[in-house]
C-alpha cells in the first residue's frame, strides 16, 4: 500500500473502517448476484445444456406479433437443445460481468429456474434446478413429476399435457437486504421480465406456453424439493403448438 494511504489512515481511522465496509458489501453482492450458488445436496446428476443461439431468423417485432397463451400442446417430444435456449432466455449469462438476459433492481439477481421434464429427448424425465453460470441443469428428483405439479396448479391440464414445465421461483432476500419491503415488488417485476423472455423465444422454435399463476405454494414446493428460502411465482408449461 501507498505510503501516504497508510498515513491517512492513521490520521483518519474512520476511512480505513469505511474501506473495510465497502469490501464487505462488494462481497456480499457477489455472493447473492449467485456466483457462488449452492449445489443441492440431493442432486441426481448433473447435465451440461447446449450452448444457446444468439440469434435468429425471426425479428423481437415479429416475436411480440405472433406471442400467445398456448395451453394445449402436440404429444411430440422437445429437444434438450430447446429446453437450453428457454432457460438462457429467462436467466441467461450475457457478459463477464454476470449480468443476464432479464434486467434485475441491483443486479442482485433473485429469480431461480426449474425444469420438470417429461418427454425432452436426451434429458431424462425428473425435476431440475438451472445454474445460468455453468449453463447447467442440475438433478433434484427422478421420474416424471408433471401429474404431481398439475395437482399443485389445481388440476390444470396444460401442465401435465407440456413436454416439459419451467418453474421460476425467488429468494426474497436477495433483494430486500438492500431495498427493504420495496425489493419485493422488484422481484415481482423481474419475475414478469423473465417470463415475457420466454414467451418471446418460444415463437421463433414454435414453441408453446402459458403463465400460470394457480397453484399452492407448499405444493409446488415439495414437488420440486425447493429450499425453504424460495418462492414459487411461476409456472410455465411448454410444448410443441398443434
């Protein structure tokens, strides 16, 4: 250290604690920005997903046109290649810097994703969590899981009948430690940024999807074997467009 840095901090102590606090807040972002994510202790496997596109031939204007609420899917499988890209969109990783796809209050980054897989080629049927720093798809729970979901979402058909069922869920805490009652409502708004993310990308593969919203939260929850910490907010079934 500069030797007139170590004369000011002898001068004013009051700096050198300020240095010290700074140091501490930049650490506590990176570990809730989740770049230092806990892998689940019961984690069946763990599965590298294809690296997403970055482009393609339909336009953000065309996607806006053609985006609906689909809930009735065709029995045809997705590919593994698909379910890469519907994640990278909603949490994607889209610089060194850590920032994703969906803007997030802070870049604090709240938001997780789950897949509940049913009949996706080369991904085994079961429940998995998203780490959007290794692209990667980690295994909670093995066996096709949608008729439990569905029964959590009240019943509701599409969820049964997709392909596969996206799940966003938040830790509150993430983003209330810097914003108070006020982050809730951000992560409200992040979740919905995320969710629009896939309705988008699912036009140009001709996919389907619909936002559910029904469904019991502790349900929901033992399906998936989520943490304590997280909150289900959305349910999002996919599958090919009849």
């Amino acid at each position: 250290m500069h030797m007139s840095v170590l004369n000011t901090a002898k001068q004013y102590p009051f700096l050198t604690v300020l240095l010290l606090l700074c140091m501490l807040s930049e650490f506590v972002v990176c570990r809730v920005r989740g770049m230092t994510q806990t892998m689940p202790e019961n984690k069946t496997g763990t599965i590298r997903l294809p690296d997403p596109a970055r482009k393609s031939d339909t336009s953000v204007e065309a996607a806006m046109l053609a985006r609906r609420s689909v809930r009735s899917y065709q029995d045809n499988p997705l590919t593994i290649g698909e379910m890469s890209q519907l994640l990278w969109s909603a949490q994607g990783i889209t610089s060194p810097r850590g920032l994703r796809t969906a803007p997030s209050a802070g870049a604090l980054y709240p938001l997780e994703m789950y897949v509940v897989a049913g009949n996706v080629d080369d991904l085994p049927d079961g429940v998995y969590k998203y780490f959007p720093y290794k692209h990667e798809l980690t295994g909670l729970a093995e066996g096709d899981k949608r008729n439990e979901l569905s029964s959590a979402a009240l019943g509701q058909t599409s969820v049964r009948k997709a392909a596969a069922v996206i799940v966003i869920s938040a830790v509150y805490e993430r983003t209330t430690v810097k914003y108070g009652d006020r982050g809730i409502q951000y992560v409200h708004m992040e979740s919905g940024h995320a969710a629009q993310n896939v309705f988008l990308q699912a036009v140009p593969l001709n996919i389907g999807t619909v936002v559910i919203g029904a469904f019991y939260d502790d349900a929901v929850k033992k399906v998936l074997k989520m943490p304590e910490s997280e909150h289900p907010l959305y349910i999002m079934p996919v599958g090919r467009i009849k």
